[in-house]
C-alpha cells in the first residue's frame, strides 16, 4: 500500500509520472488532515477551529511547503512545532 511518506522517497530518487504526483498530493492532504485532528485533540479544540488557526497563520502553506521535512517527525515532536508556531498553544 501506499503511504505519504512514500512520497519523500519518490522525489528523492526522481522517480514519477502523474500517478504518483497525484498520490503525494493526495498524501499532503492527508499528512495536513491528520496534523489538524492531532492538533484539535492536543488542544481540545474542534477541527474547524484547529483548521481556521492554521490557515489564518499560514500553518497549512508550511506543512505543504515543508512537507518532506514535517512528515517524518514524531507526532510529540509536532504538536511542541505547533505550540510553539502558533504562540505555545495560546490562540483558542
């Protein structure tokens, strides 16, 4: 089966075709949704208002922008990158 982090290798490697573009793509969607539901329930907070928050601040351009350093990393290690982005977890 095919995993986001699957996509860090392809683009590593120079391998593709539309298929597999279309798979990474659809696996940063996937990477952001799961870091929004993370977040919302790091934080007690809904995911509409966890998605507002992190489009407001640009979160959402970041995961995308730095997908293949972000995807990698401990969900610990991320919620503290997102307490920490976002003003240590004051934004409510």
């Amino acid at each position: 089966p095919f995993h986001y982090t699957d996509c860090f290798s392809v683009r590593q490697i120079g391998y593709g075709g539309s298929e597999i573009r279309e798979r990474c793509e659809m696996s940063k969607l996937s990477f952001k949704t799961f870091c929004i539901e993370y977040y919302a329930e790091h934080t007690k907070q809904s995911s509409e208002k966890v998605y507002e928050i992190f489009k407001d601040t640009k979160l959402l351009d970041l995961l995308d922008s730095d997908y293949g350093d972000l995807h990698g990393m401990g969900m610990e290690y991320l919620m503290q990158f997102f307490d920490e982005y976002l003003g240590e977890g004051k934004r409510t």
